[in-house]
C-alpha cells in the first residue's frame, strides 16, 4: 500500500529527503525500492554465519516500512495493511487503514522453498 501524503514522521522525512536529492515526488515505485531495500540490508546485517539469507529474511521481521509494518508469512509472501484514499478535487484524500492484511493467510498453500 502506498499513501503519498502520509503525514507520519517516518515518510515525510523519507520524502523530504527524496525531494531534495531528485527534485520530484516519490512515487509507489519509490517507496517499495525504499523498503525493499531497508528489509534486505537489514536482514543481511542480522543473518548467522550458517543462516541463509531467505531464512534469516522470515526470521528477523516483522521490518519497519516507510508507512506499514512488513511482516513475511512462512512463505515470504509480504502482509501489510492497506490504505484507503480517494481522489478530491485531483488529490489523494486519506480515507482508512486496514491494518487486518498483516493477519491475512497465505495465497498459495505450498510455496517452493527458495
């Protein structure tokens, strides 16, 4: 989910920074790269000696995103909530949060072990 007028300290920071190095809004794409990322550096820095990285991935969250909690399921499928806006007037209005999608179960019930 992605919620560009998020007025939570943690993403007007990540966007005030974003502007000023690119001079331009960050978009979805932005933000999933942002937090692709974090999670990724952060699990490397966690990950044990004989732990791969995928195993180290699931066991180290739930990771802190830009605007949701991001948790993996057993089989690395992301479950995070979403945000409900609508356009007014040619903005993003700020609807709700359903933050159940953290709870939700798993799309496929096998999944092949990378």
């Amino acid at each position: 989910a992605y919620y560009p007028t998020d007025p939570s300290p943690r993403y007007r920071d990540f966007r005030q920074r974003f502007l000023k190095r690119f001079d331009v809004e960050p978009s979805y794409a932005a933000a999933a790269s942002y937090d692709g990322t974090s999670v990724l550096l952060q699990a490397m820095a966690r990950q044990q000696r004989s732990e791969t990285l995928w195993d180290a991935l699931l066991r180290h969250g739930p990771y802190e995103g830009l605007q949701n909690p991001i948790v993996f399921d057993r089989f690395g499928d992301a479950r995070t909530g979403m945000h409900f806006t609508e356009v007014r007037k040619g903005r993003f209005v700020y609807i709700a949060t359903d933050a159940s999608a953290g709870d939700a179960p798993a799309a496929h019930p096998a999944a092949p072990r990378r």
